[in-house]
C-alpha cells in the first residue's frame, strides 16, 4: 500500500503530461459510466442538476481558457468559487448504473486556490433508487495543491437497485480558488483503498426495543477508517463498536435506542478515508407493533364474589401473529395485580371481594423481546352492593361566605355504606326575588368528608340536604338552612339612570342595583367635566364625589357649566364594600349670552332723518361660543304696550323687512353680525340701506317711532339660546325735515308728472263725455232721486276727499323727504294739488265728478319696475 501511495503522484504527473489523446483511448478499456471530459460530460452522458444553483465549466484541451497557467492542462469539469456566493452547489450527475458484480469507481480531483485559501468542499453523494439525496459520502475540504489527487467509491449497491453518483461543488466563504475533477472510471474488480461492504440485512424489532444494524466489510487498514450509519434522510448514526473478524474483514455495529414506528426507515453502512469511501447497500428497519385491543372487555354476568368477561380481543391495534393472551385485573381502590392466562373467548373471575370496583384489561403477546403490547381499554365495574344503613349523623357548616357554603360529615365507612362503591350528594334549594328560585344537586367525593357548595347568591337563606346512594339503594339527611353572606353589590342598572339638564345643574335619579347583595348602606356618585361647547370652561380637573344614603337614589348637582359634558359614575355599597359603577353623561344647557349692562347707558351715537347709529358691544359666551349677532328694528304703535327690555321675550324668528312689510309683523331683522365681526365694541349704523347676511337694512321712516335691539344668539346641535336688550329709541320726526332734492331727479319726477298729468285730462275728457250720454238716458228720473243721490255722494265724496287729501299730503312729505341712504323709497304725486282742480264741474252740480289720483307705487327692490295706480273718486 506504501508503494502504491508513492508511486501516484508519479502516475497522475504521467497522466497529466501525457497528450490527451491517448486518455481518449484508455476510455475504452473503462466500463459504462466513465468520462475523461475530452468530448464534455454530454457525451458520457453525464448532466448538470436542474435545481442546484450554478453549473460545472467544461475545460477543453483543444479550445483557449482563462485558467492561470499553473492549472493543469487537459480536458476536465471544473468549478470557479470566486463567481459565485459561500453557500451555492454545482452538481454533476453520473448515469444510473445496475451492477451484477463487486466494481469500484475512482476518479481525479484538485482544490487549488493561487493564495492557498480554501475554495469550497467537493461532496460525493449517492442516490439509491432515484430516492432523496443523503448527506455525503466522502467530501474534502481546502485547499489540496495544484496536482490531480485520486480517491475510490467502493458501491455496494446491486441489481435490481440502480443508484446514481453525484458529484457536488460547494463555495466556501473565501470565494477564491477552483474545485476541478477529471478521468472518472467505473472498473469492474474491487477497489484497493476503499473497502466494499457485504450485504446489509434488514433488521425487524418490537417498537421499544433497540435495534442493532452489523455491518461487514472487506479491506486491509479499514477498521480505522471513519464509520457511521446513514439514514435515507440524512441523519448519520455513529458507529457503537467495531472489531476485526480477520486481516481482510472487520464488523462495525450500529444501534439505535427504543426505536418506533418514526424510526422505521432505510440504512446504509459508509466509511471515508482520505483515500476514499465505501457505502453498502440500504437494509430497512422494521419496527413492529406489540398488539393491543381495541375495545375493553365484555361483563357478561355479576355477583358479590364473581365477574364473568368476555375478551373482546379480536380487533386489535399493532402487529401479529398474537401467541399469547391474559387477563390483567385488580381492585380500583388497591395496587396489586393479577394476571390469569385465557385459552378460551370468556372468563370467569372468583373469590372477588363483594362491593368492590375492579378495572379488568386484557393483554396480548407477539413473538419477539418485548412482544407483549401494553393493556387493552379497561373494563371498569363492581361487584354487587347492599342498601346503605343509614346517612351521616352530623351535617356540620364549615364556612359560610358570600357565594359559598363549605360543609362537612362524618366520614363514610363499610359498615354504613354496605358498599365499597357510593355516590354523596349534596342538594340545595333558595328563593329570591324577582320569582328566581334554583335547585341543584352535585356531587361530591366520598373519600372526602368535606365539600363546597359554589355559585351561590349572596345574602340568601339556603337549604341544604345530603343523600347517600349506592347501587342498591339511597338514604336522605333532614334539610338544613342556612343564609349566606352579603357580598358587594351590583352595578345600578343603567337603564334606570336618568338625568335632566339645567343650564347650570342637573338632577341625576336612579335605582337600586337588581343585585343588591346585602342591605345598600350608601351611594357613591362621582363626576367631572368630559368636554365643553365653551373652550372657556376648563374641563381637565379632578372628579368630585358626592355620597348619598341608601335610601336616596337621586340628587342634584349645583354649580355646573352651561354647556357641559359631565360624566358620572354611581356605585352602590353594602358592609362588604362598593360594587362595581355605572356610568352616565349627561350635558347641561347652554345658557343665553350675557349682554352687556345697557340700562342708564345711551348706545345713541348719532341720529338722523332715516338713520340712528348704535354702539354694538360684545356679548360673552355661557356654555357656547356666540354664533350671531341680530339688530332688530320694532316699529312703534301708539296703541300697542310698550315691552320691558329686561323682561322680554327676545325674537326668535327672523324676519326680513320684505316679509314684514308684506305679512304685517311688527318687527324686522335689519342685521346679522358674525361673531367675528365684533371683537370689540363698534358702532353700528340701523338704516344704512345694506344687507347683512341676507338682511336688508332699509333706511327708517322719518314719521315714525323705532324700538332698537340687539341681539347675541349661541347655538350648537339642536339647542338655541338668546339674550336681547334694547339699546335705542328713535321717536317720530314732528317736522319736515328739508332735503334739497337732486336737480337732475327732480328734472326727471317733473316730467313723470306732465307725462301722467296729459294722460288724466285726456281719461277725464272720455269719461265726462260718457257721464253726459249716461245722463240724457238717465233723464226719466226723478229731480229728488238726483238731490239725495247728489247729497249723499257730496258727504261721502267729503270724505274720500279729506282721506285722499292726507294721503296726498303724506305722499307729497315722502316724495320730499327723500333720502341718499335709501334710494328705493316711494314717489306721491297729487294730481289735485298740481292742478287746482276744482271738485264739481262748473253749472251742473248734479253731475258726479271724477277724480284721479295717480299713486305711484314703490320701486320692485328685487326687479327695479315703477307701478303706478289711479284711485277714482266720483264727486
């Protein structure tokens, strides 16, 4: 072996400098399987791994390369780490072979780095049956020089098993260096380096054994060699102990501890030397299950001293063949066990204990160690009992709490229970309110003489009763009552919470809690301020508390906020504490601004014919932030009471001075000030013929008297609130003012009034020639009809003359107390007193006269259209 080692690094440097044509032709001594590169690994029939991460590089003797030169030369597969991440594989995969007959398989590598670093792992693995790849076979690592090294796979794997060779190129995390392999021979006789390993059988145990795997090989100096046991999954077991059987064979054994059904799998032998490694063939490990049965044993009859079973053991779980079947029994309430073997489907069991319980399995046995399976379900039963002597003397109390009772007895033995197995029961009844009642029974240990009863209500009268039952019979102990104790009470309920809302208080009632627990000593009423509609009122502050007896379920809260989110927690409290709260909110009102003091102060700046100017102050805020400021205009009527400015009732609708002219309401809104237009106390002018916020501001009758108010309005959701007071009085102007018209408006009112004058003489000229063809028909009455109908339309032609003449007259005041602020007010023009026009025509005193009075109507304020009317007065 020593000669031979030395002679290689001859042999290969030969191989190397030898031309490659004479490696093409060794390929045919070579079996199925080798390669020499000279052609590519396609023509070996060698192919590139579809899932692995990168591929081998052909090198060609015959084509130009970017190898440094101090590679060898040739025909090879080579790996390049510097282009590729630590981590990635390459795999090349040999063709499936089937081999009848022992055959080695040898092959050339390198791992050469310029700097001598490592440039990655080159792993051999070795596929059985196109099954999962196992971890490596043989691999080496670092970094091995730049002269080929051999190394021999020693497969014994054989027909019908096929298995596939694969060579596998790992980076390392250096990134520097190749991995190269060359002259792969499949020869047919054994190899010299590596041993071959006989057949490996399989191996069958019982789960919960250990399983031994001997593996045999043939191969001088192996024994030393690296050895384990591989998994087909990948899990290496290590060798347990080896020995020489002689100078050309040795056995490794392999053991795997309380092996189950997860461990059942496929194993191979594999050794590794530097020089290379063999692998055998994979043997399966078998693990059998002990068998075990399905279903418990069958009671077919019972007695005081006997029970009569039937196996039941035909359906079972594990492996057979089952050589072995016994009946394991015992007392339920003992630790000893008897085990009776059964060659027959029933079985009877004698000299049983009366009034006992006993757990009756059965168990099975295959062949094997550790054939025997574990007991089959149990058949749990008793034997025949005797009716109870009597109940428990003493019923003791033994703690008494608000949702529990804890009692206690005198402890139970055979004498009086005439049986080993028997049921205590504890049974309680109460009633509440509410027409609530329960009644229960539970039941409770007997080997223990003490028990609670739970969930009970507080603050009840409870009666209680024990019952001793066995099979054969039942005794019932006298009741007893007893009346828990009270516990915290329940929360109020919430629906009955209801509060009602001042401006700056609230009243806050409620009930008592359904679950009172107890007697109700106190109520707890906590609150504080959540939010506010005024960003003014400081709601970050500590809760306050309030304490009411029990037998107040209401109060009111003084000295809030308007406009005020409080929220309250209200709990109750027996001796035994507070229950839990309820919570509520509840928002008071929003209270009216607050004016300014006006009484005693002249808020008059400055006054004219049409006009007055007011000083506006601000108004401050009371539970929400002002929304609007109104001016509103009363018009003053001598007939109707004059209102208290402090008692009034401010206006609450709004009405334009359009609609009020139209509908006849006292009253106008002249404006609507935002509150951000009155930051500050101003003046304001009432009458300045504007429009604010949708309100026109007409300018004011000289002849008529005027009530100002100011108004501040806060509003918020579906809640309004106004504070009013009355800043000004304008009286009615007892003179006419003089206004000095405008030339040019004069000069256009003059020729209106010739245009509408020719026009009247004209109607009055068509309507006399009427009257005087109505009169000549007319003639057959009487001159005394004429003298009363001429009287009576003298007086009342009187009248409608002295109304029209004041109606003219104020039309005429009108026309001349025109104002600049209010271009749109009403023209009046008297035909008669331009005229002169005299009320009866000359020499015919019986015949009507007509008189026209042209009205001229007041300017559209919307559309800008002049409408004139004609009132007609017969004389």
């Amino acid at each position: 072996m020593d000669t031979a080692a030395a002679a290689l690094p001859a042999f290969v440097a030969l191989l190397l400098l030898s031309p490659w044509p004479l490696l093409g032709s060794a390929q045919g001594q070579f079996s199925a399987g080798g390669c020499t590169f000279d052609d590519g690994p396609g023509a070996c029939d060698y192919h590139q791994d579809l899932y692995d991460d990168f591929e081998w590089v052909h090198v060609s003797a015959q084509e130009p390369h970017y190898l440094p030169p101090e590679m060898p030369q040739g025909s090879y597969m080579i790996v390049d780490s510097s282009d590729h991440d630590p981590g990635e594989k390459a795999r090349l995969q040999l063709p499936t072979m089937k081999e009848n007959d022992t055959h080695c398989i040898d092959f050339s590598y390198l791992l050469y780095s310029q700097k001598g670093l490592n440039p990655g792992t080159l792993n051999i693995l070795v596929r059985v049956n196109k099954g999962p790849l196992a971890n490596p076979i043989w691999n080496v690592t670092g970094f091995t020089g730049r002269d080929w090294l051999r190394a021999e796979l020693a497969v014994s794997t054989f027909w019908p098993n096929e298995y596939q060779v694969i060579f596998e190129a790992e980076v390392s995390g250096g990134r520097s260096g190749y991995i190269a392999i060359d002259d792969i021979q499949v020869l047919s006789y054994p190899c010299d380096k590596s041993p071959h390993f006989l057949r490996l059988g399989d191996v069958e145990v019982n789960a919960g054994q250990n399983a031994t795997f001997q593996c045999i090989a043939t191969g001088r100096d192996a024994v030393h060699n690296k050895l384990w046991l591989q998994r087909r999954n990948g899990e290496d077991i290590p060798v347990a102990q080896t020995k020489n059987i002689n100078h050309r064979r040795f056995a490794a054994s392999f053991r795997l501890q309380e092996v189950t059904k997860t461990d059942q799998d496929l194993y191979r032998c594999v050794t590794q030397s530097e020089r290379g490694s063999g692998v055998s063939n994979f043997a399966q490990l078998i693990v059998r299950e002990p068998p075990r049965p399905i279903a418990p044993p069958q009671l077919l009859g019972v007695g005081p001293t006997y029970l009569l079973i039937q196996l039941n053991a035909n359906s079972i779980i594990g492996d057979g063949p089952i050589i072995l079947k016994e009946v394991e029994y015992r007392m339920t309430s003992g630790s000893w066990t008897e085990t009776h073997a059964v060659n027959a489907p029933t079985y009877k069991l004698w000299h049983l204990d009366p009034d006992t319980e006993y757990e009756i399995r059965v168990l099975l046995t295959r062949p094997g160690e550790g054939g025997t399976g574990l007991p089959g379900p149990p058949l749990i039963t008793r034997t025949k009992c005797a009716e109870p002597m009597r109940t428990p003397k003493t019923l003791k109390i033994a703690e008494i709490q608000a949702r529990r009772i804890a009692v206690d007895w005198e402890s139970l033995g055979y004498n009086i229970t005439r049986c080993h197995t028997f049921n205590v029961t504890i049974c309680y009844h109460y009633f509440r309110g509410h027409n609530e009642s329960k009644a229960d029974c539970l039941d409770m240990d007997p080997k223990a003489p003490h028990h609670v009863v739970n969930h009970l209500p507080p603050y009840t009268n409870v009666s209680l009763k024990m019952i001793l039952t066995n099979p054969e019979g039942r005794k019932e102990s006298e009741e007893t009552i007893i009346q828990t104790d009270e516990d915290v009470p329940g929360p109020v309920p919430v629906n009955s919470l209801q509060g009602t809302s001042f401006e700056n208080k609230i009243f806050l009632n409620w009930k008592e809690p359904l679950d009172p627990n107890g007697v109700i000593t106190q109520y707890e009423v906590s609150y504080s301020s959540i939010r506010s509609f005024d960003p003014a009122v400081p709601v970050a502050g500590p809760p306050q508390t309030v304490s009411n007896l029990w037998n107040s379920t209401h109060h009111v809260f003084m000295h809030l906020h308007p406009g005020t989110t409080y929220q309250f927690f209200i709990r109750a409290s027996t001796v035994k504490g507070f229950g839990p709260a309820t919570a509520i909110n509840v928002t008071t009102n929003i209270s009216a601004p607050t004016l300014p003091d006006y009484e005693g102060v002249d808020a008059s700046l400055n006054e004219t014919a049409t006009t007055i100017t007011v000083l506006l102050r601000p108004a401050q805020a009371k539970g929400a932030p002002i929304s609007a400021y109104q001016i509103v205009v009363e018009e003053l009527h001598p007939h109707r009471t004059r209102r208290e400015a402090g008692a009034m009732e401010c206006y609450q609708i709004p009405v334009t001075y359009q609609n009020a002219m139209s509908g006849g309401a006292p009253y106008y809104f002249a404006a609507e000030l935002p509150p951000g237009n009155l930051p500050e106390p101003a003046p304001f002018t009432v009458g300045d013929n504007r429009t604010y916020q949708g309100f026109w501001n007409p300018p004011l009758a000289p002849r008529k008297g005027y009530n100002i108010y100011f108004q501040a309005m806060s509003s918020v959701e579906k809640e309004t609130k106004t504070q009013c007071v009355r800043i000004a009085t304008k009286a009615a102007a007892t003179e006419e003012p003089e206004v000095i018209p405008d030339p040019a408006k004069q000069t256009d009112r003059v020729v209106k009034i010739a245009g509408i004058s020719a026009g009247i003489l004209v109607f009055i000229l068509l309507l006399l020639v009427v009257i005087l063809i109505v009169k000549k028909r007319r003639s057959y009455y009487s001159y005394s009809y004429y003298l009363k109908l001429a009287k009576k339309r003298k007086d009342a032609m009187g009248n409608t003359r002295q109304e029209m003449t004041h109606m003219v007259n104020a039309m005429d005041r009108s026309y001349a107390d025109q104002s600049t602020m209010h271009a749109e007010d009403p023209l009046s023009i008297t035909f008669m007193d331009q005229h002169n026009f005299s009320p009866r025509l000359p020499n015919d005193p019986l015949v009507p006269t007509a008189v026209l009075v042209p009205i001229t109507g007041r300017k559209n304020v919307y559309h800008g259209d002049n409408n004139s009317f004609f009132a007609i007065s017969y004389l």
